[in-house]
C-alpha cells in the first residue's frame, strides 16, 4: 500500500543545507563554479554543509555504497532540511537499493532537489516513502536569476504555495564555467511557447510525479518505480511529466513505452513534455517519439515547458497537487503542496 504524501518543512534562511554529489562528482573547472554556487547559498542566509562525496573526478563522486551513506545520514538528519547536489550525472542508479531505506522511512521528509540523473532518486522517494521532492536547479545552476513568469526552487521548498508558474516564453543556454564562473544570467538564444498536441484548450487538476525519460525508464518494473501503485493510493489523478536529456528520439521512443507498459499512465490526467535539444532520428522526430509511445493512451498532453536540460527551469514538486491551464493567452501550473 502507497504511504501517505508528507510535505517536508518550509526552508528559511538560517536552515541547513546539506551539499552531496549522489552521482557526478565536481572536478577541474566546475569547481570554481560550486565554489562560488555555496557561497551564493550561504550569502542568502542558508547554513550550507559540504558531504565527503562532493569532489571526485569519475564516472561519479565516489564508490556506490559510500554515496548512498552518506545521502540517507544527509536526508535522515533532523539538523539538514534540504539537500541539493551539484548537479547530475550517469549511474545514480547503482545506489538506489543501497539507501538504508527503513531509516529513511522512520525519519522526517526532508527536500531533495535536482534534476536529470537526480530523477533516479527523487521518484522513488515520493513513490515508496510519501515524501513530497523536487524537481528543480542542481546547485550549478541555483545562482541564475529567474525570468518572469518562473520561481526559484527555494520559493517552492519555502511554503505550502500555492505557488503559480506561467511560460516564461524563453529559450536559453547555460554559460560555460570556463566563461564565467560566476554567471547569473542565462544567454537567451530564442522564443517559444507550452502548447497542446492538436490545439484547443487544457484545464487539468492531479498529482505531479516524472523526471528524464532516460534514468526514470530504468526504475519501471522495479520497487524503485512503481507509480502505478502510488497512483492507485491516491484520492486523485496523477499528472506525469517527462523530458529528454541527449538521446535520439528512438532511444526516448522506447523509453515512454516502457513508462507506459509499466503502468505510468493508467492514472494520468495528463503529460507535460519538456522543451529538449536531444536529437531527432533519421525516420522519427522527438515529438514522434512521444505520440508513438503515449498518442494511443488518448490523453492531453502539453509540449515545451521549462522543465528538463533547455533553460530556464520551471521546478516542480513530486507529490503537489497541480493544476495545469493553457487556453488562449492562458498558460500556468499552479502547485499547492499539500
């Protein structure tokens, strides 16, 4: 049986904030960047920790067991009330079964917030334990000023909302760390929009849960990932979200279709598809991807929000109760965490 959604406290300055790479770690240039993204943190009030498993410079930050320590004393902590890594990565899988889970589940929910590889863990939080998480900045991108119509991650992790988003109707880029390391600003490099698949109108009301399309597929089937189940123990319908990082559109194809076989759907209101870069294939496009895993399950779906690896970035809260509006001029979520 699904447990309970539970809200982690509001974060306020002067609250600890716990700094640990699940995955990546930080290593040559990039760490100037984190450098100087903790000491963002710490100049808005935030009491900012820094883990062992920060500073690595493999495949990830360090060995599997000693990383999945370290995030369960981080999240189990009644001292830490959000925990944020610096960014992503490739294997965050390899520790998933290694948090000390009945530990985590005695304890109080804390944020964890991050996206891409972070996904991996961020999605199993929410479906096995209730805890509410967040999809938003890595710390790397935390310092970058947030365009009208968006919030920063620490508004969501601050307060029960309801907290409105509307498309921003920018397209940016990051700056390279070799650039700048202390860049605030994203390098706007166009337009664009939400819209619905086929036109019209969309006013949908569920529980938000979804990540990358390329870590979340490797949780269907398993106990890591299993929103169908969470979806039948909620009072509503769920509402899944999805982006693609950087593989061609076949490789996403199959991906939603394992989503989709594993029950992802069976509950969903509607699908929110992230604005992406990843590249088409010869003989299908990525929006192709997603109508040939998802078009036949005849639900609404919503292309291009700020939610995935093309900034700015739209943070949402796994577990929040949201409700999605495009209809004219008319485009915003708004999340009520409770």
């Amino acid at each position: 049986m699904a447990r309970p959604l539970r809200f982690p406290a509001p974060l306020r300055p002067g609250d600890r904030v716990a700094v640990t790479a699940p995955s990546a770690g930080v290593e040559g240039p990039s760490a100037a960047r984190i450098d100087f993204c903790l000491d963002w943190l710490r100049g808005r009030g935030y009491d900012v920790v820094v883990g062992e498993c920060l500073y690595g410079d493999g495949l990830t930050s360090a060995p599997a067991e000693q990383r999945a320590a370290e995030l369960t004393r981080m999240l189990a902590d009644p001292a830490i009330h959000c925990v944020v890594p610096p960014w992503g990565g490739e294997t965050a899988i390899d520790m998933v079964d290694l948090l000390d889970w009945d530990a985590l589940a005695d304890a109080e929910p804390t944020w964890l917030v991050g996206y891409s590889d972070m996904s991996t863990v961020l999605v199993p939080l929410t479906t096995r334990l209730g805890w509410a998480t967040l999809h938003g900045d890595n710390l790397a991108d935390t310092p970058y000023a947030v365009p009208d119509g968006l919030l920063h991650w620490l508004d969501l992790a601050g307060g029960p909302g309801p907290f409105v988003q509307r498309d921003s109707g920018l397209v940016a880029e990051w700056v390279r760390f070799e650039e700048d390391v202390r860049a605030t600003e994203w390098r706007h490099v166009g337009e664009g929009g939400w819209e619905v698949e086929g036109g019209g109108r969309l006013d949908v009301t569920g529980r938000l849960v979804g990540g990358c399309a390329e870590t979340i597929a490797n949780l269907a089937g398993t106990p890591y990932g299993d929103v169908r189940a969470w979806a039948e123990g909620l009072d509503e319908p769920t509402i899944v979200y999805v982006e693609a990082c950087e593989e061609h559109a076949v490789n996403i194809c199959r991906y939603l279709h394992s989503l989709r076989l594993a029950g992802w759907f069976d509950r969903a209101a509607a699908v929110l598809v992230g604005r992406t870069n990843a590249p088409d294939h010869a003989d299908l496009t990525q929006r192709e991807a997603v109508l040939d895993a998802l078009g036949r399950l005849d639900l609404p779906i919503v292309w291009d929000l700020e939610i995935g690896h093309v900034p700015p970035h739209l943070p949402l809260v796994n577990g929040a109760l949201a409700r999605v509006a495009v209809d004219g001029d008319t485009r915003e979520i708004t999340q009520t965490l409770a």
